[in-house]
C-alpha cells in the first residue's frame, strides 16, 4: 500500500475500506462514517480504546446539520468558520444514520467540514460523510504529511497525498450542546469564537474521560521523555527551539506561532530517535495558537 490516486480513494472509502487523508489541520484515518464495520477498522488500526469517539467530516454544514440538534450558536460558528478547522459537538439526531460506533456509546456527535479541496472532494466523490481521527497509533502524535501516515501504520493504509498540512494542529473542538465550551483547543482561538458568538466561550476542564476522552493526558506522546520551557539543552537532549534561541530544529526563527504549530508534530516525530536522550523545548508564548501548542506540549510531556 502506498500513494493512491483521489478517485481510487473514493472508490475505498465508499466500499468501507480505511484511506488515510489529506485535511487543512492533520490527516486523518477516514472510514465510511454511515458504516459501523469501516469505523471499526479505524478503532482497529489505531488500537484506539473503543470509549474515544471520533469526528465526521462533511462536504458543507447543511448535510453535517442534518445529523445533530442544529442550534443558533452552530450556525453562527459554521457560517463563520466552515469549512474550517472547528469542530461542532451537538447532540445527535436520533434518526441520524451515522454508525453508533463513532461516537462511542455518546448521544452527542462532532462534526467539521475541512477546509481542504481533496478533503472535500473525497467526501462528495464518496457519497458519505467520513469519519476520522487523526491518523496515527494511540497515545502518538498527529501526522503532517503523507509520509508521517504510511510511517504511522509500517504502510498497511493507503494514503492520498495532499501535501503538508497548513495549519499542522488538531481542530479546535467546541461543545455546543448547552452554553458553549471548549473541548479542545486548536488554531480557530477562544478570542475568535467570543467575537463570532459575543458570548464568553471558556475552556472546560470537563471530566475528559467522558468528555473528551482524546483530550486525555498522554494522548500526544512521543516515546522520550520531553522537557519543556527548557531555556537551554542538557547533555543528550534535542532542542526544539522557537524565536531567537538555536536547536537542532526550530519551530519558527522568526517567533512566527503560526508557522511553529504548523511544525510541531512534524519536529517532535523528527527528534523523538536515538542517539538522543530527551526533547528539551523552548517557551512558547501563551498568546493566540501558542495556547493549544503549549496545551499539546503539555500533554506530550505528561506521561
Ligand atoms: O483536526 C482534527 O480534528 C483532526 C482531522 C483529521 O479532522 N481529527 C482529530 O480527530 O483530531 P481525533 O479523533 O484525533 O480527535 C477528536 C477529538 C477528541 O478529543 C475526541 O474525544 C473529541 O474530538 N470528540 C469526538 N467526538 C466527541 C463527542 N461526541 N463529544 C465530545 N468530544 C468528542
Ligand atoms: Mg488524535
């Protein structure tokens, strides 16, 4: 399995294989979201415990409104930030015909329309809303590139390419079923969403086992130990730098936020190899994106 062509890929997913994909934030690990047997492949893949339930991507808000509960505020955020990187927590329809399966046992489902064009296009060439996670094993960080998914899986799933991700991070996930919160964050920032809503939307520090099981601790984890806010290496460690400081790598000479979360995943998967020792980071501001990077770092360290 490698590299697929687009309309191949369609033809796939529409028989209920698993196709990893190209989406503005990271790839993902699509299945037939109608298809309980293709969700199950992705559980399988990614040996993800069966509690964590998973986001369905559609081609425009209208179909994705036709699942859950549509409420005033989705309507807002969607107009606003559709096709985009947020995704939409609300409760499911019951006559919704997305598999029981993707959302884990929940009553709630979470949805985005990606803002990327293969993206989209696999959705509509299809004929079904996708399911997808991030494509990578539990507890690993998310893939950047189709490189990083072929890598991910020792190239069992076919990927199409859609080159690098642009914004590089996990969508910001918003719960919407009563005031609004945020699940997760992610590049589309708290800031954005009050100006959208003109409400506050604070992050929740829900009961994440339940939640949003995926926002558990050591969901992001590469496999040596990572330290962050390090002002400077230690014998052994790699240094992941940011802004003015010199590393082996930098997620942004110029302090641009943008650019070095568009970078995190991809560095941190770099770094995580012998002959190093540990992955000592520079401070990020916690300011804009840099929240949800610090947020992911955070994560990746705690385990
Ligand atoms: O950018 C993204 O969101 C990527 C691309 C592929 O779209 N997907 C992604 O999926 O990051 P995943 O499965 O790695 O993370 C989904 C997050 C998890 O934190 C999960 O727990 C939460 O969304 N989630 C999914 N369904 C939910 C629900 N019904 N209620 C609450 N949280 C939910
Ligand atoms: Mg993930």
């Amino acid at each position: 399995m490698s590299i697929i062509p687009l309309d191949v890929a369609a033809q796939l997913l529409a028989q209920g294989a698993i196709v990893g994909i190209p989406t503005e934030t990271v790839y993902g690990l699509a299945a037939n979201a109608l298809n309980g047997e293709a969700v199950a492949k992705i559980y399988a893949q990614k040996n993800r415990p069966q509690f964590n339930p998973l986001i369905v991507h559609f081609a425009s808000a209208r179909d994705a409104s036709t699942h859950v509960e549509w409420n005033a505020r989705a309507e807002k955020l969607s107009a606003t930030f559709w096709p985009g990187p947020l995704t939409l927590v609300l409760p499911r329809k019951t006559d919704s015909t997305i598999s029981l399966l993707v959302s884990a046992g929940l009553d709630s489902l979470a949805i985005r329309v990606p803002a990327h064009a293969k993206a989209l296009a696999l959705i509509q060439q299809s004929g079904t809303p996708l399911a997808a996670p991030s494509a990578n094993r539990s507890g690993r960080v998310s893939p950047t590139t189709p490189a990083h998914v072929l890598e991910e899986f020792a190239n069992l799933v076919p990927v199409v390419d859609g080159g690098a991700c642009e914004v590089g991070l996990e969508s910001t996930v918003v719960d919407l079923r009563t005031s609004p919160t945020i699940l997760r964050p992610g590049s589309i920032t708290q800031e954005a969403l009050e100006n959208a809503l003109g409400e506050s939307v604070p992050f929740s520090p829900h009961d994440e086992a339940i939640a949003a099981p995926g926002m558990l601790k050591s969901h992001y984890a590469p496999t040596l130990p990572l330290r962050l806010n390090a002002e400077t290496p230690l014998p052994g460690e790699a240094y992941l730098a940011f802004g003015a400081s010199k590393g082996t790598l930098s997620l942004s000479e110029s302090g641009d936020l943008q650019e070095a979360a568009a970078k995190l995943f991809a560095y941190l998967r770099k770094l995580d190899t012998a002959p190093h020792t540990g992955i000592a980071v520079a401070p990020i501001p916690m300011e804009g994106i840099g929240t949800a990077i610090n947020d992911r770092l955070a994560r990746a360290a705690s385990k």
